[in-house]
C-alpha cells in the first residue's frame, strides 16, 4: 500500500515527492481542456475545477486515476520515467519544466540525450571567447578544452599549445605543469575533488569511467587522490602561476555556467582587484 503524506516522517524524499505534488498540481490547472484537446460537452465552458481534472489527465497519460492522485497528493508510489515523459507531454511541459519534473524524481527522461552523446560547444560561446580580452577557455563534460583565445593560450602555452587538451591529463601527467602551477599538488587535489563532483550527475558516463581509469593507471597520485572521495564545488579565487616568458603571475579564476543545460564550463582569469588598483596608483588613474 503506498505511504500517506501524514505517515511519512519529514525527510528529503518526502519533501520532493509533496513539491512533485504541488508542480504537478498547478501545471495541471493552468492546462484548460481545450488546449488538452478536449471539447466542451453540450456547449457549456462552466467548471468547478480550474484546468483539467485529474481524471482528463490520468486519460491522456494512459494512467490509473487513482495512481495519478497518489502522485499529486505526495505518496510514496512507484512511477517509471516513461509514465513521468507522458505526464510531461500531457501538462506540455517547457523543456526546462520536464527537466525539473525529471530531478524531483530522480529519474532519467527517456528522451534525454544519451549518456557520453558528443555536446558540441554552442556558437555563441565560442564567439564571446573571442570577445574576451582576458584569458578565457571553455571546457566539455571531461573537461577537456574545446575553445579558448589568444589571451588563455599564451598563458597556458604548455597546456593550450600542446597535445593534450584534457585539463586533468595535463595536469596530472605532463611534468611542466608542475613548474608552471604554483602550489602545483594541492591545486591538483583540489581540481580532481572539483571534477568528481561535477561529474557524479552521470555517474554511469563510459566516456568519464575511462577517462579516471586511464588517469588511476598513469599517475600514482591521482590514483591516491580518487581514493580520497573528495568532493569540492567548482570555485574560482586567486591562481599563480610560473610564466616562462611573462614571470610571476597572479590571477582571479572566475567559472561560469551557461544556460541552456549545456554541459560545458566557461572559465576566465582576470587581474586581481589589488594588482589593478596598484596599477591604477603607478599610473595616477
């Protein structure tokens, strides 16, 4: 028997299910019959329900009305993810809106695209790269960068100049990031803790799986790092580096999220405030 909202003790599960409950609830009621394809019987458009009923929607998914109750009201039913895709045709969700109904689930959409499926770079973002004075670099789901400008390859000739595009290969396996990246082995633990929490979205990508294999088998500290579990949001703050042509540097990492559920990251490394407004006092800006 499924589990009543007032059984349920509070816990993160049943707070999404009541707020599955409520999304479904209001999209349901701004839906009219007439955009759900059905007529009005014998002329009358009077309702006492706002929107569709929740029998007319149970209809149009192909559900029990029952079970489709049990949903919005919060209890514990089991649902799959093709019932939830027709849900989300029926109360013709927006693509952000289906994705939302997906989260609150914990369910993969059917219609997603698949797992490891190419992700090219938007246009747009390799357009504003080009606007950028700044160093600036785009990175895919792997991290490996598939943009950057003139400013981001002078200053990481050894990375954006070489063969190896991958942030963490570089990183981890070419021996002048070693030099070149101040404090170069705890910005390494940092960066590997930072991508395991970006990847652990698609923790069954064969894409990521062999990236970190062939990571473990080439480089005994990253394999000692993944062991760790640890775990850090993707942050910006100060970075220095050691410039073979431009000497000491120190910049702000800034790290961007486009919209549009795009699974690529845009990162920029500005001047300091401090250096700028040092520079400003030698200059009398």
């Amino acid at each position: 028997m499924p589990t009543s909202p007032s059984d349920a003790s509070s816990d993160p599960a049943a707070d999404r299910r009541h707020l599955l409950g409520a999304f479904l609830r209001r999209h349901r009621e701004r839906l009219t019959p007439a955009e759900a394809g059905f007529a009005a019987k014998g002329g009358s458009t009077r309702r006492r329900t706002p929107g569709l009923r929740r029998e007319e929607l149970a209809q149009l998914c192909g559900i029990s009305p029952t079970w489709y109750t049990w949903l919005e009201q919060g209890r514990d039913v089991s649902v799959s993810p093709s019932a939830l895709a027709r849900v989300a045709e029926a109360l013709h969700l927006t693509a952000a809106e289906r994705a939302y109904l997906f989260e609150l689930t914990r369910k993969r959409d059917p219609d997603a695209p698949a797992v490891g499926a190419a992700d090219n770079p938007p246009p747009a973002l390799l357009a504003a790269l080009s606007a950028m004075t700044a160093p600036a670099y785009l990175l895919d789901r792997l991290w490996t960068a598939v943009g950057w400008n003139p400013a981001a390859e002078r200053l990481f000739g050894g990375w954006l100049g070489g063969a190896e595009p991958n942030l963490l290969r570089y990183v981890f396996l070419d021996h002048s990031a070693r030099s070149f990246i101040q404090d170069w082995e705890n910005r390494a633990r940092r960066l590997l803790a930072e991508f395991r929490a970006d990847t652990a979205r698609h923790p069954d990508d064969p894409a990521v799986r062999a990236l970190v294999d062939g990571l473990r088998q080439a480089s005994a500290l990253f394999a000692q790092l993944w062991e760790d579990h640890g775990v850090l949001e993707r942050e910006g703050g100060m970075r220095r580096f050691n410039h073979p042509l431009d000497g000491t540097l120190m910049l702000e990492q800034l790290t961007l999220r486009p919209g549009g559920r795009s699974g690529h990251t845009l990162v920029m490394l500005v001047a300091s405030s401090d250096r700028v407004a040092a520079d400003r006092r030698e200059t009398g800006d």
